[in-house]
C-alpha cells in the first residue's frame, strides 16, 4: 500500500515542538511524521502552516507561537537566519551551549557509546562579534555595489552591512572598501551570465594584533585602477596591512582561486595565539574566532600530557599552530598540511618564534602518516584536526601502526568524529576522560571538540 503523508501542503495545524535537529529547526511530529520548522524551539505550541511535504518529512512556517520556551531570546532579525548566518539566535547562549553537548551526546548514543562522557562546552563572554574573517558575495549594480549574503540553500542576495557575527572593524572595512569600489564604477559578477568583475571581498583582522588584510576576489585577472583602489582603501583604513587580488575565473561555489596577487603592502597578516606570533597568508586556513581558539588549543595541549620528551605529529598542521604549541613542549614536532602556503607560513612561524624542533611537509596527511611509519618514527603523540569529513580509514591504520600512546582529535564535525572513535577503538584505542566541546561558532549549529585517545594497555 503507497503510504499516505497524514498532512496535506498548506494545512494549517497547531503542534508542539520536540526537539532541535542538529541544523537548529524545530521538529514537529504528526502522527509519526516529522516536519521541520524555523524558529520554533522545543517545548512550543506552535500554529503552523505546511510548506511542502516529502515521502518521509516535510517542511512547514510558523504563523502563530502560542507558548514561548523559556530559552527563547529576541532574535536580532530574520536576515540572519535566513542566511544561516545566525540559525541558532533565538536559542539563549547557555541553552545553546547544552544543544552542542547533547548533538555529541545523542550521535555516541546511537553509536552505542553511552558511556563515553560528554563535559559540558566550553563557551565565550561575548558570543557576537568573534570572527576575524569574512567571506562575502559582492553584487548590486555597477558603481552601487553591495556587501551581502545569499538566502540558506540558494542564490539569492539579500543585502547586509552589519554581519553580527564578525568583529566589528570587519564589517566598518567592507564599507570602506565597497566606497571604494564603487568610486571607480566596477561591476558586480554576475553568477548566471558569468560575467562581471567583483565576487566576493574577504576581509581577515588579527585579533591582538589589529592588522586588516582585504582580499578582491575577480572574475578577471585585470582589475582596473588595481593600485590606485588598493592606495584609497589603505588611506581610508590605516589598519590595512595587505591588500591583495584573487582571481577566480571559474563558474564555481568555491570563493577563492588558485592565483593571489599582491596590490599593496604585505602578503600575510600577524597575529598571537596563546603568546605565539603567527603570519598567515590569504590562503591559509587559520581558525576563525582567536578567543576560543586560545581554549581549543589548551585543551588540545592538556590532553597530549607532554613532559617534553615527546615526538608528536601534528597531522591537517595548517600554519602550524598547533605543532608551535606542541613544540614548546616536546622534543620534536612532525607537521603536514596539503596547502603550500600554508607551509610555508608554518616554516616562517616556527623560525619567528625561534623554535627548532619541527620538520613541516606539503602533502596529504594519508600519504606522509605512511611515509613517517616507513621511515620508522615513532611518536609518543599524534594530534589530527581534519576538515569535516574526517579521518580516512587508511590514515588511521598508519597513525595507529605506529603505535603512539595517544591521539588526541581536534573535530569541527561531530558525525565524523563519532565515526573514527569507533574505528580507532576497533584499532586498540579508548576514550581517556571526558569529550570536551568548545564553542567556536557561536549562534550557529556548528561544534568543536577535543578527544583524548589512548592505547590500550
Ligand atoms: N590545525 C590547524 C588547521 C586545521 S583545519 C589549525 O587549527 O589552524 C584543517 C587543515 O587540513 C586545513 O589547513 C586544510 O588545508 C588541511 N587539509 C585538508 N585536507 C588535507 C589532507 N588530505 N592532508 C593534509 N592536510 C589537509
């Protein structure tokens, strides 16, 4: 028998919301089927009206809250839910922080791995305003363009000036530079024609150290009056230390392409974490809220329990951040990363900060993991802070062949994380202690966690 949804498009209904799904809407069940909604948090009765129904769930709008949770805050306004800016806004920040501790929670739990124990996240004082980087689309019309972001799941452009979320001076920047822009009449990109000049603006600021690096990203490989704008920028914002040029030719959702130019100045900006001095490039990845990264990396160093005569490997190193802070305490220090210019701002961090002991390569971390084990290095600690999907089976495999005592895992991704326990447990491992959260991305869904694994004995 075909299964019939029990709820038809625009019904409307009034239900109470159950839960928060791990992207921040609330779920409804009708009869055992879900429907998710915006901005409704569990524990509400809602009104709803029903937007479009799928074989297994549908989607459906809020037109009526009939009870407030009482976690709920006043949201700072749509657009930053629309953009998925700010999805979790309406959720007040302890309850937020409980939210990122439970999706860990629920994901062991499924995976039968209730004993492992969750602390609670670690959050920030101030939970807006934390990004030192800013990625965004410039459109409008030719000698009026705009700073924006595009509606979740689509192209739409919804113009922004204040993105909440970004520390101020970013978004007084972007202003500054959209005049500019706009002074010597540059067209927007035009993402279906693919036409056009400017497409996005990245804007990066040290947070202690207060350089500004602003990066176009062009269609074209020719800006027009390149110097003469990157001079009116620096002459408007005296914190801007680099300006450079990105050219990106390709039909692409990728914000930046291969080839970076330099218009002015310097190619990197520097900044400190945790009393290190870093120089990071435009292309380099560098962890966006420095507060919480300070947290992240303390927790990640605690958990290496070091005494200073440990080998480590900092696998996924980036600019070396955390091979630096595991350099101050061990007695070598084995970083890759697949980014060049990441490396090489690695090899100059080191040297800035006048360390010694560590060797870097460009590569991937499967390739080099293997390399290592050949050559017979024998670390007492390895550290991973993979991307989002996680570790690969044949990368564990080596890490593990080499027999350190303990890896500790840097996740920006829970699912993954969950996943590679078990695989790591599968290879001789267990979970020392309590998971530990940091809250990098606060008014979003996204979470950051710290793992300690040992051998078994
Ligand atoms: N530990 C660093 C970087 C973490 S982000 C920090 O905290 O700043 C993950 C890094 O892994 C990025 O720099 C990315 O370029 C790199 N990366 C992605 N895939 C990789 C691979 N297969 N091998 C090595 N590095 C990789």
């Amino acid at each position: 028998m075909k299964f019939k949804p029990p709820v038809s498009k625009n019904q409307e209904l009034t239900a109470t919301v159950t839960d928060l799904t791990y992207q921040g809407m609330g779920v409804v069940k009708v009869d055992g089927y879900t429907l998710f909604c915006d901005d409704a948090l569990p524990g509400e009765e809602i009104r709803l009206h029903v937007l479009k129904v799928g074989k297994n769930y549908g989607y459906a709008k809020v037109i009526e809250r009939l009870t407030t949770s009482k976690d709920r805050v006043e949201s700072q306004g749509k657009a930053y839910s629309q953009t998925g800016i700010a999805p979790l806004q309406h959720l007040a920040y302890p309850a937020q922080l409980k939210f990122k501790q439970k999706q860990i929670q629920d994901l062991l739990k499924k995976a039968h791995l209730d004993d492992i124990e969750v602390a609670e996240t670690i959050g920030m004082k101030d939970p807006f305003h934390y990004r030192n980087k800013a990625q965004v689309p410039v459109r409008g019309t030719k000698g009026d363009l705009k700073t924006g972001f595009f509606k979740r799941g689509s192209h739409n452009f919804l113009p922004l000036e204040n993105f909440l979320i970004q520390d101020e001076r970013i978004d007084e920047i972007l202003k500054e530079v959209i005049k500019v822009l706009n002074a010597y009449e540059l067209e927007p990109y035009d993402e279906e024609r693919h036409s056009g000049m400017i497409r996005h603006l990245m804007v990066r600021i040290g947070h202690y150290s207060r350089e500004a690096m602003v990066v176009i990203v062009t269609k074209n490989g020719r800006l027009p009056h390149d110097r003469e704008i990157a001079e009116k920028i620096v002459a408007a914002c005296p914190d801007v230390v680099s300006v450079m040029q990105n050219v990106n030719r390709d039909r692409t959702n990728v914000i930046l392409g291969q080839k970076t130019k330099l218009l002015f100045g310097k190619d990197h900006i520097k900044d400190t974490l945790n009393g290190l001095e870093f120089e990071i490039s435009a292309q380099s990845f560098y962890q966006v809220n420095p507060v919480q990264t300070e947290k992240l990396y303390q927790t990640a160093i605690r958990f290496a329990n070091l005494t200073g005569e440990e080998t480590a490997i900092d696998a996924y190193c980036g600019i070396g951040t955390i091979s630096l802070s595991l350099a101050e305490k061990c007695r070598a220090v084995y970083g890759v990363e697949i980014v060049e210019a990441a490396i090489e701002d690695a090899k100059r961090n080191a040297e800035l900060n006048e360390l010694d002991n560590l060797r870097f390569e460009v590569g991937n971390a499967e390739d080099w993991m293997a390399k290592w084990k050949e050559k017979g290095i024998r670390p007492n600690v390895i550290m991973v802070d993979p991307p989002r999907k996680g570790l690969t089976e044949s990368l564990i495999e080596s890490a593990t062949g080499m027999n350190p005592d303990r890896i500790v895992y840097v996740s920006c991704n829970p699912a993954t994380l969950v996943r590679d326990i078990q695989s790591l447990m599968e290879k001789g491992y267990h979970v020392e202690g309590r998971i530990q959260p940091v809250d990098q991305f606060p008014q979003t869904e996204h979470v950051e966690t710290v793992v300690l694994m040992s051998r078994n004995i």
